[in-house]
C-alpha cells in the first residue's frame, strides 16, 4: 500500500489524477475489491477529511483570543487525540464501529499534518498568521486539490490560497495578502516536488518490480 500510494502520488500531478485510477485498477486486479468499494473507500476520506477540518476550525476560532501560543495548539490537537481514545476504547468493548473512528484519527492527523505545513510556510516568506486563518487555508488547499482538471491541484491549489488570504485581509491589504499567499503556497510545492519525483518514481519503480514478480508467479 505505501508503494502504491508513492507511486500514485507523482502521477496525480498528471490531469485526471490517473494516480488514482491505477490505485482502483491495481485494487480490482490483485486484490479483488470492487471498483464500487474502492469508490466509497475514497468518498469515506473525503467526507472524513471534511469533519476533521471543521472540528479543527471550530476549536481554533474557540481558542483564537488565547493569547499563549502553546495553549492554542494543545487545543488544536486535543479533538484528534480524543477521537483516538475513542477509538482504542471501542476497540477494547468489541464494537465495531471502531474503524471509523480510528479512519477519522487518521485523517484528522492528516489535517494537523497539513495545518503544520501552512503555518510554516507562511511563517518563512514572513506572514505568520491567526490559528483559525492557516486551517482555513488547509481547508481550501484539500477542496483545490479533489479538482480533477489539473493534477494535484498544480496552479488551482496556489491560486486558491492566494484568494483566501485576499478575502480573510483587512480592506487595502488584499493584493498584498494575496500575493503573500501565493507565495507560500509556491514554497510549500517546491518542498513537496523535492520529495514527491524521487519517492514515486522510487515507488513506481518498485511497484513494477512487485507486479512483474506477481505475474511471474501465476504463470
């Protein structure tokens, strides 16, 4: 699966995300998952994505007026580790609806993941920002990049954030924030190509190793 993942991950820079069509058409051949679950699996982590986010903006327009920085971050951190206590508490009585809690922990991680990226980028072109301002420009950063039209939200996504900041600035302050907010963005992708060419082509590489080796053994 980190494999597949890998690989999948530099070919969504494609249109069309054909990263995800191989993920399906890879589940279908070897592992026999209908097409339809492969499709509810990715709807799953999309709506669990969504209430990730909103629990995290929720809090963080809650904790917004805290003045102690650390504070505002154990807060921000609070509702993920609670659903994962909610999770291996299940688990323990036996109940079965413990998987979608443990998939929303892991996507709500996911999230944090993401926040933390935007807080640092931002804070290294020099634009730090409100709590509730970097979940709000994760949250559009995950919207910008389920577009299919162009992989992995390439241009969408800086564009997006761009306009967020525009419309979350004072008047007067807009174009500046806006080109602030591109220019994060911008930094966040260079670091993400850095890794995403040698990690998938690395995986792609694997994965043909994997699934010559497969076709080998069924011959």
């Amino acid at each position: 699966m980190v494999v597949l993942i890998g690989a999948a991950w530099l070919l969504n820079y494609l249109p069309f995300r054909p990263g995800m069509i191989g993920r399906v058409a890879f589940h279908r051949k070897y592992h026999a998952m209908p097409v339809a679950d492969s499709v509810r699996v990715m709807i799953s982590a999309m709506v669990l994505s969504g209430v990730s986010l909103a629990m995290l903006l929720v809090v963080a327009v809650a904790v917004s007026r805290a003045e102690h920085l650390g504070f505002r971050v154990a807060w921000l951190i609070a509702p993920t580790v609670g659903v994962g206590l909610v999770a291996a508490c299940a688990r323990v009585m036996g109940w079965l609806w413990w998987r979608e809690v443990a998939a929303l922990c892991v996507r709500s991680v996911d999230m944090l993941a993401w926040v933390a990226r935007y807080a640092m980028v931002f804070a290294l072109v020099g634009q730090e920002l409100a709590i509730e301002h970097v979940v709000v420009v994760a949250a559009v950063c995950q919207v910008a990049m389920v577009v299919p039209l162009t992989g992995n939200g390439l241009g969408l996504r800086e564009w997006a954030v761009g306009l967020t900041m525009a419309a979350v600035a004072t008047a007067g302050m807009r174009e500046q924030a806006a080109a602030v907010g591109l220019a994060a963005d911008l930094v966040n992708r260079g670091a993400e190509l850095v890794l995403v060419v040698p990690v998938g082509l690395g995986c792609s590489w694997m994965l043909t190793s994997i699934v010559k080796r497969r076709g080998e053994g069924q011959a």
